[in-house]
C-alpha cells in the first residue's frame, strides 16, 4: 500500500521482547518500547494493540523459540533420560550465557511479577511453566520411573530449571549453575539406577 510504511513484525517483537526481558513490564513505558522498536507509539497501538497485548506476544514468542529447543533435547529421553535431562538443562544454560540476550527468563520474570500484572499475563505465564512441567512429566514417564516419581522429579527439574535463571541473574557463576544441574542429573540418575536394580 503506498505510503504505507512497512517493517518486519517478527524483528519489532524479538525488540519488544528484549525490552521487556530486561526491564520488566512495569518498568517497561511504551516509549520505551517506541525506541527500542523504532516504532512511533500510533503504529505500535495500531500494529500490535496495547502494551499488554504486546506483552503476550512477546511471551509467546519466547515460549515458541525456547520450547522448541526443550522438545528436541528431551526427545531421546526414552533410551537415554540422563542425557535428554542434561540436553534440557544446556538450553536455559546456553540462553543464559548468550550475549545476545537479557539474563534471566522472561517466563519466570513474569510469573514472579504475576501478582501486579493483568490476569491475561498472569495466566499466560502460568500456562508457559505448565507447559514446561508436561514436556518434563512426558520425558520422564518414558524413562521408567514410577508414575509418582516421575511427576515428583518434573516437579523438581522444572522448578531448578526456573531458578538457574533467577540465580543467573543474580549473579551466580556458570560454575555454580552447572554444580545446581550435575545434582539434580546425580539424583534422578541415582532414581534410575534404583529403578533398575
């Protein structure tokens, strides 16, 4: 359409959502979003509704991108679920030390902040963590665990997986984080060698 000024929607939300992964929706204005886009603040409405909606589709981009590369690592977990849970654990690990990104996880950023955020993205959250724990439950249910087991060690590797991204930025060394992963590895692999016996 001529006069029309045209840009590409998927660089505008990975701008966005750098934006917020770093600041925070709160602390995260509209103009801050209009510079870190190179949208004016009528086209970002237009474009992309209110910073809310933004917002979600910011989150589902990274739900998407991430959850991806979770599905691939754990999809050997039936023959080899130490390495699929090691391979889960390199994702966040790699996301963490990737210059290109925010520290953290905007996922776990937004659930902690969920209390003064609208219900929509407080939900939106709950469904990305919810969605995590599944890919988990899943893995470990083929890797010959009991069922109450396994729904037990989802439970804790997705909640060790949420806090290396809060411990990372904090300021926890790669070291550290990576002694919080062989623990958690040690313990489901001892599980497994129980199992077997």
């Amino acid at each position: 359409m001529a006069g029309k000024k045209q840009f590409d929607v998927g660089v505008v939300l990975d701008a966005a959502m750098v934006q917020f992964w770093r600041a925070g929706h709160a602390d995260t204005s509209v103009d801050d979003l209009s510079r870190a886009t190179g949208l004016n603040r009528s086209s970002l409405y237009s474009s992309f509704g209110d910073k809310d909606a933004l917002y979600l589709r910011c989150l589902d981009r990274y739900a998407a991108r991430y959850g991806g590369r979770y599905d691939q690592a754990l999809s050997c977990a039936a023959e080899e679920p130490l390495q699929a849970v090691r391979a889960f654990f390199e994702v966040t690990l790699e996301r963490i030390a990737d210059p290109d990104v925010p520290d953290g996880c905007l996922i776990a950023q937004t659930a902690m902040a969920s209390p003064v955020l609208g219900p929509a993205i407080a939900a939106r959250a709950g469904e990305a963590l919810g969605l995590q724990l599944a890919r988990l439950r899943t893995a470990l249910g083929a890797a010959e665990l009991a069922e109450g087991e396994a729904d037990d060690f989802a439970v804790h590797l997705a909640a060790v997986n949420q806090s290396l991204a809060v411990m990372s930025r904090a300021g926890s060394s790669r070291k550290q984080l990576r002694a919080i992963v062989d623990i958690s590895v040690g313990a489901l692999s001892h599980a497994l060698s129980a199992r077997s016996r």
